[in-house]
C-alpha cells in the first residue's frame, strides 16, 4: 500500500476541513519525533500539529499558518 501524508487545516467554527497540502515521507519522519507516536511507527493516526511542530511543519512543507485553522497530519492510502 502506498501511504500519501498531508498536512490538513480545519476551520475552527465549522470543523471542516478547508484546506490540505502533500508532505512527503521524510518531512513527515522529521515530525515524528515531536509528536506522541507511541506504538504507530507507520505514521497511520491522525495528528494534531500546534506550537513548534506546526511551525516546523510549515517550514518543511512550505506553507503560512492561518490563525483560524487546527492543523493535523494525516494520512491517506495513494492511487
């Protein structure tokens, strides 16, 4: 199976996701680290991302945090 992992933004009134970019696999094993991934070394959990590991997670992917989204990393089965 081939994993796709993206970085999510959710709307904080409506909860709905408004807004999603790719992350490849490497940016998302340097995350890892900062996040509590206790027992799912395959990254397949979803995982909030706020202070210094969404900071990060915008250096790595190359996007501006919006102040009116929560951030996760998720991941996806690829075509």
């Amino acid at each position: 199976m081939h994993l796709v992992r993206e970085i999510c933004g959710y709307d904080r009134e409506t909860e709905w996701q408004v807004w999603s970019t790719p992350i490849d696999e490497d940016s998302a094993r340097t995350l890892a680290p900062y996040l509590d991934t206790e027992g799912d070394e395959d990254l397949l959990f979803v995982y909030d991302l706020e202070g210094e590991p969404l900071k990060m997670a915008a250096r790595l992917a190359g996007f501006e945090i919006r102040p009116d989204l929560d951030y996760t990393l998720e991941a996806s089965s690829g075509q």
